[in-house]
C-alpha cells in the first residue's frame, strides 16, 4: 500500500500581522477528509502545524523531515497551506521573471514588515519542491490564500487573506537557498535552469493578484472544494476540480471574483487531468462542466469564445450544449451569452434540473476550425479513402472535416501514391498528408492501400482539426481588444526584427551558408517580448505552434501572465527561443521553414490547458517521390479567421518565415 506523507499549515494568529479566523477549521477539515479518503487505500501520514508552530523555519524543517527525507517511489506528498498570503519588492535579479517587481509568497507566523523574517517566497517554495522532486514521488500543493497563483512560480466585510502592505526587498542571504544559488547565478542564468521546476500539481485559492475569501465556516475554496471531492468520492480530475470550484464562487461578495487556478509543470501539463490522488490520466478537457452559481441564479459553462462557443441563435441547434444524464435521456441546454473563458446557458423548459449538480456538456465543433479534404492519386487507394470518409462522415462531420470535389477548396490533401523503390525495384503503396498539390508528406507516410492505414490519416485529421481553430482564432468584434492592445516584439541579437502585417523573416545567424555546416549546422535565436499598451490590466498567454502540429502554451511561466498597464515580460524567462536548422527541410527542398505564436490576450482570467497539442509524427526520409522535393515552401495561406463572438478578448497570429540555405532552384 502506497503512502501519502501531507504537511498541513493553518495560521490564524500572527505576530506581527492581523488575525485570521477560518485557517485551523480549514486544515482540520482536510485533514479528516483525507483520513477518511485514503482508509483501506493509502497509508495516511499526516503532520499540522497552527498558529505559533508555523513559524517560517518550522515550516522549512517539516517540508523536508517530514516530506523530502521520508517519501518513496509510488508515495504522494502533500502540500496545504491556509493562511495570509503577501508581496515583496523584488530585487533588480528578478526584473525580467516577475514583470510587476513582485515575488509572492506565504506568510509564516513570525513574519513581518520591518521585523520578522521575510515570506516564504514563491521562489523558496520552488526550491523545497525542486528537492522533493528528486524523489520521484507525486506531489500535490493546495494555497487557500491570497496571492496563491503563481507560488511555485464579497462577502464584501468578509476576511481577506491577504496582507495589505508590501513587504521590502531582502537581502539575498535571507533566502532560503542563497547558500545553493548565488545572486550572481541568477544574473547569469535563467532561475528556471539554475533551479529546475520539480515535477507537482497546483491548486490555488485565487489568481495572484485576486483575493481569497473566508467566512464563519472557514475558507470559501477549502470548503467548496472540499464539498465536491466528497460529492464525487473524490472519483474527480484536477482539472474538473478546479473549474467547478472556481465557476461555484464565481461571484462571492456581491461580484468581487475569487479565481481558482490549477498548474501542472510544462514538460508534465497532462498531470492535470489525473484523478485525485490518483495516477490515471482522463482527458477530457473538450467536455466542459456546467455549475449552478447561487450568486448569480445562473448555469455556468466552462467553455468560452476562446474554445468557439457561439451564443444560440433561434433554430440554431449546433450551439445547443448537449448534457448526457446517467441513466435518462441527453438534456439540452441553449448558449445565453459567451464571455472569453466561459458562457451562461439555460436548460429547456420541463428538464429535471438538479441545482446541486454539476453536469457535463459538449458543443458539437468545439476547438476545431472546418477543415476541407481533398482526396487524390492511385485509384486502388482513394476507393479506401472514400470508403472510409463514408463510413464515418456523420462522426467527420460533427468533427468539422468535411470532403470536397476541389482541391483549390481544400486545407490538404489525402493522396494515395504508389512509387517503385530505386534500390530493388519494388512497388510499393502509400498513403501520404499533404498540403493542396503538393507532394511533399506533412506527417508520416502510411504504407499499404489498406483501412488501417487510411484511418490513420482520418485521425490525424480529427488532431489538425483543433491545430486548426487555435491558427484562425480571431476575434472580429469591433468593440473587442486589438493585436496593438498587446504588442509583440521580436528581438535577434538584441535587434529588433520588422513585424510587417503580423509575418516576420528570421535568418540564420551565418549567412556564408559554409561547407562546414554538415558538421556544425546553423541555428539562430530569437527572443520575444509582450507589453501591455492599454491603460487596463489584461491577461495575455503566447503558444507555439510548429508545423509538425503540436501547440505549447508554456512559452510563459506562468502561461498566462497578467500585465498591468505599460508592464512587459519575456517569453522564457527572456531565455531566447532556439530555431535550429531543421534536417527535413533541406531534404524535401522546401524553401523555408515556418512556425506560428498565436498570442491570446483578454480582460478576464483564462487557461490554456485545452490548446495543449502533440505533434504529429514526422515524415521519413528517403522518400522515393523525387518529385516531392520540388515545389512551393512550406506555406500555410492565411485564411479568413473564425467569427467568435465575445467582447473582451483577442487572438493574433504571428507568422515567422525561416528561409532555408540549402534550398535548391527547380
């Protein structure tokens, strides 16, 4: 039986700062909720410490006795703080990682301003899971507190658990690591290389410049969220949690907002969609949650304008948000009005509604652009290929692929090609992802004119889908934030490169194009900045999509950073972004390279989890179709973005061009 070893820390009374008093009922609660959770299943291993025990050294002293020195491979480690939550001015080192000049952290008992020792800052925090990391253990930390969203990174007279005051720049020997790191470490390197981010999961209270709440009965999220893991039997992932927490608050105190936010590391985003306190992975970010909001007296649907909600127009059956009940019939519910990052919805009239509930809903072409397929070549293979558009065009259709007649109607082509092997003079078949009359495979070619393989191209199809909608995500409202609104800047060797209508050209370094670089091939750096233009505070995330399909939300940390007015940050870290010369390129000729940012800014909190993207498997090469190494570059035409509806928010697509050196004239 599996251990799960949890540090619990409740401080209601301070010494120097104002009292709280919901924090000791919160960890008490969850302490015997998860005593009872984990009865016959986990061996509990709990340790708390309240009010005068949670002194800042205590705290750093059971993080690692009681966690670090004692877990092992397949235990969990736990993390739950309630209490204040604060800010201090951080020194000049942290310019470029904390854009607003600020570290977070939690306030310890002996904390104070002007006595006292310092927080335990949000950089502290990623060193002691940094160590606890190399365990290999499950980590999970819960911040019931204000300035709770990037630590490891109204009831209007209710308690705020947040200190008004910020708290002065320290000295560098006051952290807790200055002996491992020095400042002049972290002003030569990036923090997130000098101090890797250990493997964890997160859930905080509110976004990090929000407040978290509490009231008689203790702590608004503890309990809302304690509420549901018994509700579900804890049979619930993070990422379901945190959503249907955050949308059941939504709107506490008479419309002053308490966010809670879930993050997993970047090289391990999909730990979010594992159940709690469980190993599974069920993704399934795509159906969204519908919570009833005492607040408003509304049904919330956690799905927005940026994942391609419309509002329901009469007779408009595809933005009906269809709600599967165990055991009845499918329900009904009409899209009423679509914000950025969720939406209200009514049921039908006569439906049996359960306000207590939380229910699952889907809107059919949801997070996927149509998308146009032109079938071609060797009459053996389109017959398998339309075979198998047929038999699945009701499941295409609601996917929004769709097969066209014309090729100049379609986004690519699905081509069966049969070409004879120089090397023993055999015959073989393949079906092959291309862009419209090109030759040159797009994804891994797929031999054998077979069902198999054809349906291995329908399925990377059902993936470009969702590749698709995040490329042409836009914004048209003329009312709706602007790409100006946020401005994006490349930078190569310190310089800035011209943006012209959002397309950029980045060359290589070395423009000799030498004999030497089929020993040392040429690679050059970028780096990309974002400010914030307007007089409001915005919520801005950068992803990047590659042509192999894959999207990454995590050029940022967090990966979606708020910026107050005039406030800019670096993607990275301000660590530039490598763009090496790619074998492939030169191989099928293709005369440039391309990748995208797609840079998602709105008024309101969002995530980014649902724009998460593997890449597809590349192409093999050699390729006997000599006839795909000629043609045009590797250029996807811009095309009319998705009409989205929503007020407060705006999607821009950069295209950057990397032209290739060894490309060779037809």
């Amino acid at each position: 039986m599996s251990n799960l070893y949890a540090l619990l820390i409740g401080i209601d009374d301070y010494q120097y700062i104002s009292p709280l008093g919901g924090c000791e009922k919160d960890i008490r609660k969850v302490h015997s909720f998860l005593e009872s959770f984990t009865e016959g299943k986990m061996t509990f291993h709990p340790k708390t410490l309240f009010n005068k025990e949670a002194t800042k050294a205590n705290i750093v002293q059971a993080f690692r006795s009681h966690l670090t020195a004692q877990v092992q491979s397949g235990d969990v480690a736990l993390l739950y703080y309630s209490g204040h939550g604060a800010q201090e001015e951080a020194a000049d080192v942290w310019s470029i990682e904390e854009p607003d000049g600020k570290l977070e952290g939690i306030v310890c008992h002996d904390t104070g301003i002007g006595k006292g020792v310092p927080l335990l800052a949000d950089k502290e925090l990623r060193f002691l899971i940094h160590e606890l990391s190399k365990t290999g253990v499950e980590i999970l930390t819960f911040f019931d507190s204000c300035h709770a969203g990037d630590n490891t990174r109204n009831m209007a007279d209710a308690p705020k658990r947040r200190v008004a005051a910020v708290l002065p720049t320290r000295k560098w020997e006051e952290f807790l690591f200055a002996d491992n790191v020095s400042e002049e470490d972290v002003q030569h390197q990036r923090w997130a290389d000098k101090v890797p981010e250990g493997r964890h999961v997160q859930i905080a209270a509110c976004e990090d410049m929000e407040f978290a709440y509490e009231n008689s009965e203790g702590g608004i999220f503890t309990n809302t969220m304690l509420q549901l893991l018994k509700e579900k039997e804890g049979k619930i992932t993070y990422y379901d949690l945190q959503s249907q927490v955050k949308f059941k608050i939504k709107g506490v105190a008479g419309g002053i907002n308490q966010t809670p936010r879930v993050y997993a590391t970047p090289e391990h985003h999909k730990d979010i969609f594992k159940v709690f306190l469980g190993s599974a992975i069920h993704q399934d970010s795509l159906s969204g949650n519908i919570v009833y909001n005492t607040t408003s007296k509304q049904w919330i649907y956690d799905k927005g304008g940026i994942h391609g909600v419309h509002a329901s127009k009469e007779g408009d059956s595809e933005t009906l948000v269809i709600v599967p009940v165990k055991g009845k019939k499918s329900m009904y519910a009409f899209v009423k009005d679509v914000k950025p990052a969720y939406s209200v919805v009514e049921f039908e009239e006569g439906e049996e509604i359960d306000e207590g509930m939380v229910y699952k809903g889907h809107v059919a072409g949801l997070m996927s652009a149509p998308l146009n397929v032109f079938i071609s070549g060797v009459e053996d293979g389109t017959k398998v290929l339309h075979a198998i558009f047929e038999e699945q065009k009701i499941e295409l259709e609601k996917h929004n692929i769709f097969l066209v007649n014309k090729r100049e109607e379609a986004d690519y082509e699905a081509q069966a090609v049969e070409l004879k092997d120089e090397k023993d003079d055999h015959v073989r078949h393949y079906f092959i992802l291309s862009l419209p009359g090109d030759h040159r495979p797009l994804t891994v070619q797929k031999m054998g004119f077979s069902m198999p393989a054809g349906t291995e191209i329908v399925r990377e199809l059902q993936k470009i889908v969702t590749w698709q909608f995040i490329k042409k995500l836009h914004n048209p409202d003329k009312e709706a934030l602007t790409h100006e609104d946020i401005k994006l800047e490349f930078l190569q060797q310190e310089q800035a490169v011209p943006i012209v209508d959002q397309v950029t050209k980045v060359e290589y370094d070395d423009k000799k194009y030498n004999e030497t670089w089929k020993f040392d091939f040429p690679f050059t750096k970028v780096k990309v900045k974002l400010t914030n233009t307007i007089d409001q505070p915005l919520y801005v995330a950068c992803l990047y999509m590659d042509t192999d399909f894959s999207t990454t939300p995590r050029l940022m940390e967090p990966d979606v950073v708020r910026l107050n007015p005039g406030e800019s940050v670096f993607a990275r870290s301000g660590k530039a972004i490598k763009l090496p010369w790619e074998l492939l390129l030169r191989q099928f000729n293709y005369k440039e390279d391309q990748f995208f940012l797609k840079v998602i800014v709105s008024t309101e909190a969002f995530t980014t989890f649902e724009f998460t993207l593997d890449g597809l498997k590349k192409p093999v090469y050699p390729w006997p179709d000599r006839s795909a190494l000629t043609g045009k570059g590797l250029t996807w035409d811009d095309e009319e973005d998705e009409k989205i509806k929503s007020e407060t928010w705006q999607a821009t697509l950069y295209t950057v061009r990397v032209p290739n050196p060894f490309y060779q004239e037809e």
